[in-house]
C-alpha cells in the first residue's frame, strides 16, 4: 500500500476519533453491588469531557452496601467523580485531533 494513501485514509480516521473521545458523553461503573461484569455492574453517566473538565461533574447513584444484593437490601448514595476521566479524555482526544489534523496536511500534495 502506497504510504501517501495510508496517510490519506488515517487522517480523517484520527480526526473523528479525537472529536469522538473528546465531545461524547461517557460512563463510569458504580462502585460496591456484584462482581464485575459488563452487564451486572450499574452504570452512570458523566456528562461531555469539554465541559466536565471545567465544572464540577459529580453525578450520584444508588448502589447496594452488601455484595451479592437481594431485592430490599439497604442501599446508599454514591458520588462518582468525573472531573480526572473528563481531563484525561479531553488532552487525549485534543491529541488525537491535532495528530489528524498534522497526518492530514502530510497526506495532501504540495
């Protein structure tokens, strides 16, 4: 494969994935309750990273106090925060941005 096509075909592939990464909203798992797996652990959502990054994203949650929970087991509020994971997201998709957008210039022809 021609290395000036894989360029052309791997800028606009970085540039959706940073916009992706970086402007989606994203969930984080609740602690406590069951083991882990991806259909049993209680999901919540965080809001975009562009504007968890700057305010304070603090999301609650109910959750179980005892493993292996039963209908009428107590239950407490949990606060997740998404301010660190809303940061991260935010510079790796801004990288992933600029790298699209340093691939993309390299891949047109001067």
């Amino acid at each position: 494969m021609n290395r000036r096509r894989l360029l052309a075909a791997t800028g606009p592939f970085l540039l959706f994935l940073g916009l992706w990464v970086a402007l989606l909203p994203f969930s984080r798992p609740l602690p406590g309750g069951a083991h882990f797996d991806l259909e049993a652990t209680p999901r919540i959502g965080c809001r975009s990273p562009v504007i968890g990054a700057f305010t304070e994203d603090r999301p609650t949650g109910s959750v179980y106090t005892i493993p292996r929970p039963m209908e009428g087991d107590p239950m407490v509020e949990v606060e997740v925060p998404c301010e660190g994971r809303a940061r991260f997201r935010l510079a790796l998709g801004m990288v992933l941005l600029a790298g699209g957008i340093v691939v993309r210039r390299r891949a047109t022809p001067t």
